[in-house]
C-alpha cells in the first residue's frame, strides 16, 4: 500500500481526446517527491528534445505532492510543469488556492495533458472519471466569467477549476493560469501553453481520500503547529497581518526591492520611505474588505480589496502581493496604490504574470525615456516614470495582444527584439524570463539562484539569500556548513546545493513556502507519517538535489549552456550604484556561479554532469540518453 499518494497519473491525449492511467510506483515517489520532482522524471521520458513548446508535442501538467489532501497546515499548493515557450528550457510554476486538493481527491497525483484539441475544451474531473467538454462558448471569457460559467454547468457553485483568460488563449508567453480568479501559476509561460492545447480550463470535484500512514501523528503535529502559529513572529506574523504587501516599505528601504527598472536610487527619489509607504502594508490594507486563505491555511496572507470612485471602480478583487506591487510600483516609480490594485485585477481577470508583465511595462518605461520609442508608437500613451493612468492603459493593451501592447505582449525580451535601436540594454531577463523583485546586490544569493536554477529568474527555488542575512536553517547543523556574510564570494557553493535542494523538498511536498518558514514546520517527520518511510534529512537532501538535476537534465537534452542564463550587468553592479544602501556594490556574480556548479558537480562551462554525479544521484539510468 502506497501512503501520502492516490498512486496514479492521468494522460489526457488531447489530440484524439483518449485518456490512459499510468501507476505511481514507490521508487519513482521517494526518488522524486511530487509535484516538478516526479513532474520532471516524466517529462523527461515522455517528451522528445526540441519540441515546439507551442506545438503539439509539448505536455502540460499539472501535479500535486504527499502532502496534498492531507490537510496539514499550508498544504494547498499544486505545480505546473512543462517545457517553457518563454525560456525554451525547463518551466515550472507553483500555485496556491484549493485546486490541489480537489485534483488529488478525484483519484489521480497529477495529470499530464498531450497533444492540442482541434476545438476548444475543457476536462472536468470527478473520481476517477475524466471528461472532456467543448468549450468554444468560453472563448474570449475573463477567468471570472470562466470560473462562474463552469461552475454552473457542472451544477457545483464551490467547484474548483484554474483556466486561462484571453492573454492564454493569445498564447503570450508571459500568459498565467488562473484559479479562483486570482491565484495564479503565473512564470514560465505556462497559461501560452495550456492555450496553445486549446485547453480553457480543467476543473475537479472528488471524494476520495488520502490514504495516511500515520494519521493520528499527522494530527497531533498539524494541531501543534497551528498553536505555534497564534504565537508566531516574524515573517510568519507579517504574512498573518498584511501578507506580502507588509514587506513592500522595508525592503525598498533596504534595496532588496529593484526600483526603476534596476537602475537604483542613482537618477530619481521615489525610494524615500514616504512614497514606498503609500504601496506598503497599510496603505493596502485600507483596501481589504476580507481576508483570503488558500485551503488549510490559517496564515491568510491573502485579502480582497474594493476601490470606490469612478476611476477604477473594483468590488472584491485580490488584494496584490509584494511582487506585484514592487513590478508595477517601485519598478516603474509609481506610488498610484490605486493603480496597482488595477494592474493586478487586469492580470488576475486576462491572465498575465504580474511580474513579467510589470517588468516589461518598465523596460518600455526605460526605452521612452531613453527616445527609443515615442507617443507615435505607443498610440498616444505617456509612457513617462510614475504615470500611474499610462500603465493600467498599456497593461490593458498587452493583455489584449492590441496596438503597442502586442509588442510587449511576450515579455521584455521579445519586445526588445521587436523594438530592436539597442533596448535590449534594458531589458531585465535572464534567459527570457523577467528577473523577480528581489536584488542580488542586496543578497546574491538571488543571482546564483536566478542563473543556476533550471527554470532562470525564480525567487522561489532556495538558494543562499536567507542565510546571508542570518536566517539559518537549524536543520542542517550537522553539516558544518560555513558561516557567510552577504558579500562573500567564496565558500556559498555548498550553501548554494544544500539550501536549494531543501527548497526542492518543500515545494515538491506541496507546501506552501510561507507556511515552511512561519513556525518551524517538521517537515521529514510529517513526510515520514504520511508516507510511512523512514527518511531523514540527508536522503532528504540527496531527494533535493537529484529533482534538481533531473531538471538541469532535461535542460541539458535540450541543448542548455550555462552562459544561456546571465543577469544583465546593472543587475550585478555594473556599473555601481552611485547612492543608497547598495552603493560601491558589484557582485562577482562568474565566482558564485561557478562554485555553485562545481558543488552540483557540473562543468560550469558546458552544465555537463559527471558519471559518478549521477551514479550518486540515482540517475545513471540516465548517463547515455
Ligand atoms: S500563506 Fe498565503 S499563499 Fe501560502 S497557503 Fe496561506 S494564503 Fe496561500
């Protein structure tokens, strides 16, 4: 009997419209996890190397962990994998809400989706029993309006589905799938994926249960946990209080956050604290009329937030995250909070990342100012730093693929090919993907993650930046890992491997990274109880690190080089800031990358891996593919 697991997978050919079942085994489970562990094993052996991400052949799935359906605390969080259209390497995207749970309960750890409809659909899944329904009455439909019409087909009002809006459909490679109208899986291009298949949306209801190994220990850590969490501090007590938007002010004040496109404090002065607080935790919550909690969460970072006045009129959309309010905030030097909680609905309702997409309304920030685009281009829109009104038009218009917006429509990289008169200059990316709101120059850490990691450009994937400033993980005591500062250079590869591979963990459980770090969550036990195994923190670590492997292996087939994932050199200190907290501040970005790559036993020139690695890895059944 298989533990923490329902033991099988769906394949969804969406070509001929057939459905197949694929066991789960033991192995395959403790070798892999979940979500993009098991998630990347398979893409691996069902896909061909170079692929069109666009195209038939590319598969989309959508996968859960032993974690999911179990209830503990935080344990809400679904991953959507599939091959990039936006990087042309490994994609990945993690979601929270209540769609993992009901995915689980109908009988299936993941499903996987093959091939592209000739008509538009939609699966609706309930035990066990798949269907697909024609869905060209949805095209064009907001995922609000996808949401609410499915539910009333289905004759379920708390039914849970993700879909994508018109942006998806349009297939722009910075598309987000949506679920509960604002909870997106929302990087790697996913949603250009899922339209590219002609699939609308993919809805479950089950009610079948998690077989748990252990269930009453399961309950008694779950229950003290929860107790924790009333006495929680920071960040778990920030997240309770604002959610993210509670950093917002703190970390312009300390430069974690990138302003103005990444050129820093050197040429205006929005980063005075007093204009950062007008995008920060109170300034938001003002907004909040009730809190939003994913499933089995009693952190509640979530809210949703109404604005009265003509200008923006909105009742009871999401309250925007930190990463939202710093892209289409700080990164365009705009303090309209107004504005933002407009930019992130438009995201939430057509279906857009919010991080790409502020990103690249940034980048063509920049390239007005510099005069390499004027009013002619833009259709009359004032492109000018701050101009609050300018971004929601221009948003608005890339999620329609209309006029200057179908120029930025595919992300700052695309656009600056499209553009062309030198802007890829200022285009933040690294590898395609839009860099996130968090500075190297602040930790460095971030660089090394955003340029290692498989999937470029992710915040979320671990990494050094936490123990540069202290925030170690008393788990790993035993390893007698070395004490670093932030601007070390030397002595984070290990640092690098061992934290990221424990981020692997965390997400391929199907945790919620906030929930991992709010109390001290006992993760390996909670797996163990799950499941039944007997694991510990270093098979734990060696798990980590083989799920990121298998995907710097799958990147590898197709033809990856490290030198394909590089951070634009403002990004590192080239040149320095002039001002601020960050001033004098070049990273040695090439030391921390290749120590890094050296202790995942990677040839930092080629990314090749050796034998032996793989031998120690489990994956030698990979050495001659
Ligand atoms: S902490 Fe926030 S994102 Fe995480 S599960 Fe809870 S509500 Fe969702």
């Amino acid at each position: 009997m298989l533990y923490g697991c329902m033991g099988k997978f769906l394949f969804v050919d969406l070509t001929t419209g057939k459905f197949q079942e694929k066991e789960l085994t033991e192995n395959v489970a403790r070798s892999f996890i979940g979500g993009y562990g098991i998630g990347a094993r398979i893409l691996y052996e069902k896909m061909a190397k170079g692929i069109d991400p666009v195209g038939p052949d590319n598969v989309l799935g959508f996968m859960t962990g032993p974690f999911t359906g179990t209830k503990v605390v935080t344990s809400c969080r679904f991953t959507v994998i599939t091959k990039s259209p936006l990087t042309g390497y490994w994609g990945d995207s993690n979601c929270g809400g209540f769609f993992a749970e009901a995915l689980k309960s109908c009988g299936y750890d993941g499903v996987f989706f093959t091939g592209r409809s000739l008509k538009q659909v939609y699966l609706h899944l309930e035990d066990n029993k798949p269907k697909l329904i024609e869905a060209s009455h949805l095209s064009g439909m907001n995922t609000q309006e996808t949401e609410a019409t499915i539910r009333k087909e289905i004759g379920n009002p708390g039914l849970r589905l993700v879909c994508i809006g018109p942006t998806g459909e349009k297939q722009s490679l910075i598309a987000a799938i949506i679920t509960e109208a604002g909870r997106a899986a929302g990087r790697s291009g996913v949603g250009a994926v899922m339209g590219s298949k002609n699939l609308k949306a993919f809805s479950a209801q089950g009610t079948l249960k998690v077989p748990i190994a252990k269930p009453d220990e399961v309950r008694q850590m779950n229950r003290q946990m929860i107790l924790e969490l009333k006495q929680a501090k920071d960040p778990g007590l920030t997240y309770m209080r604002y959610g993210t938007c509670g950093n917002v002010a703190s970390f312009v004040e300390s430069q974690d956050a990138p302003l103005q496109n990444w050129k820093g404090i050197n040429e205006q002065v929005f980063p005075t604290i007093e204009k950062a607080a007008k995008i920060s935790d109170d300034n938001v919550i003002r907004y909040q009329t009730r809190k939003f909690a994913c499933g089995s969460c009693p952190i509640a970072c979530g809210g949703m937030v109404s604005v009265k006045g003509s200008r923006w009129f909105l009742k009871d959309a999401h309250k925007p995250e930190y990463e939202t309010l710093i892209s289409f905030g700080a990164l365009c030097l705009n303090d309209d909070i107004e504005s933002i909680i407009k930019c992130n609905d438009i995201c939430n309702l057509y279906g857009m990342d919010t991080i790409s997409a502020g990103a690249t309304v940034a980048f063509a920030m920049e390239c007005y100012e510099k005069g390499l685009i004027n009013r002619d281009d833009t259709g009359g829109i004032d492109l000018t730093w701050g101009n609050g009104e300018a971004i929601v038009k221009l948003l608005q218009s890339m999620t329609e693929r209309k006029g200057f917006g179908a120029v930025l429509a595919d992300g700052c990289r695309k656009a600056a090919e499209r553009i062309g008169k030198g802007s890829e200059e200022f285009a933040m990316h690294v590898g395609g993907q839009e860099i996130p709101m968090h500075d190297p120059r602040f930790a460095p850490g971030y660089g090394t993650t955003y340029t290692v990691d498989p999937a470029p450009g992710r915040h979320t994937h671990g990494g050094t930046m936490g123990v540069e400033w202290g925030r170690i993980n008393p788990r790993f005591s035993h390893l007698s890992l070395p004490e670093v500062r932030p601007h070390d250079y030397k002595n984070k590869g290990e640092l690098h491997k061992v934290y990221s591979s424990w981020q692997h963990i965390v997400s391929t459980v199907g945790l919620c990274w906030f929930g991992s770090h709010s109390v001290f969550y006992p993760i390996e036990k909670m797996l163990n109880a799950i499941t039944g195994w007997d694991t510990d923190i270093d098979e734990l670590l060696l798990t980590g690190n083989r799920i990121l492997m298998m995907r710097h292996l799958f990147n590898l087939r197709e033809g990856f080089k490290p030198l394909d994932y590089v951070l634009p050199p403002r990004v590192v200190g080239h040149p320095p800031l002039m001002r601020g907290p960050l001033r004098n501040i070049t990273i040695d970005i090439q030391s921390l990358r290749e120590e890094a790559y050296k202790a995942l036993s990677c040839d930092p020139v080629t990314g090749s891996i050796s034998e032996k690695e793989l031998r120690r890895l489990g994956l030698d059944n990979l050495i001659n593919e």
